[in-house]
C-alpha cells in the first residue's frame, strides 16, 4: 500500500516522453489534497532527488492525492522545505489558509508539466491560457511550450 503524502516529500510527476518532473509537497490541506511546489528539473526515475530551492519553484498548487495513492507520482525522498510563505502570499494575498486553493485533479496536473516542456499542447485544454494560471509569474509562458498548432507542423 502506499503512503499518503506528508510535508516535505519530494515526488515524481510523469512526462510522455518517460521522464520525470519534480515537485514537493510543502503542506498537507486534507486527507485528499496536498499543496505543491512543482519545479522544471527534469529527471529519470533514480535521481539524483536533492533539496528544492525556492528558485526553482515555478508553480504553487493544490493537488489532489490520488496520483500518490495509485503510484502514479512516487514519493522519491524526503527534504529540506523551501520558504514558500512569500511566494504563497505574493501570489494571493487575499487567501487565507491553503484550504481555499482550488484543488486540481493529478491528470490536469500532469497535462500541464507535459505541457511546459513540449510534449503536450500549452492551448490543449481549449485555450492558450489555462495553463497559464498554474504558473507563479502568468507573464512568462514556458520557453518549450508550443500550441497545438505548431505541434501539428511539426509531426
């Protein structure tokens, strides 16, 4: 059986293209749902999983456990947490408590760090910036994001 997912532990996000995206749990909001640090360090599946820095940090969501429970998204390892209380409170200042984030479904998730680094649509949920929301700074679209468009053109 697999463990739920507690504060602080570093996890592994699945690309199409069978590597891994990693993020962080840095808080627990219920029993089916826990609030992620999501990073660009891309890896394979043994590591080397080292300690997230707040730089590296590029989204801030609340997540939905059942990746976890499936095994979908492994908990890889345990780390020191980075600072994110300036990140969470600059990004919205008005929530009080991670318990008003809206929590995504993992598949979402999934389809938008594929996303980022060009394996799937950055508009393929119907609009080029629902993603985006996902993103600490919106104003900066991920460098490897492409448009279905521009995908289709290149197959």
């Amino acid at each position: 059986m697999t463990a739920s997912p507690q504060q602080a532990d570093l996890f592994l996000i699945p690309l199409l293209d069978g590597k891994f995206c990693l993020g962080q749990v840095v808080g627990v909001i219920s029993d089916t749902a826990v609030l992620c640090a999501l990073t660009d360090r891309i890896m394979g599946k043994d590591g080397p999983f080292e300690s997230v820095s707040l730089s590296e940090v590029k989204s801030l969501l609340a997540v939905e456990t059942s990746a976890f429970a499936s095994g979908n998204w492994p908990i890889v390892g345990l780390e020191t947490l980075p600072n994110i209380n300036s990140i969470f409170n600059w990004r919205d200042a008005k929530v009080s408590g991670y318990q008003k984030i809206e929590t995504q479904d993992a598949a979402v998730i999934e389809a938008f760090v594929n996303a980022k680094v060009g394996l799937y649509p950055w508009d393929g949920f119907g609009s080029a910036d629902f993603f985006t929301r996902f993103l600490l700074d919106p104003t900066i679209t991920p460098s490897k994001a492409s448009m279905t468009a521009d995908m289709e053109q290149a197959q």
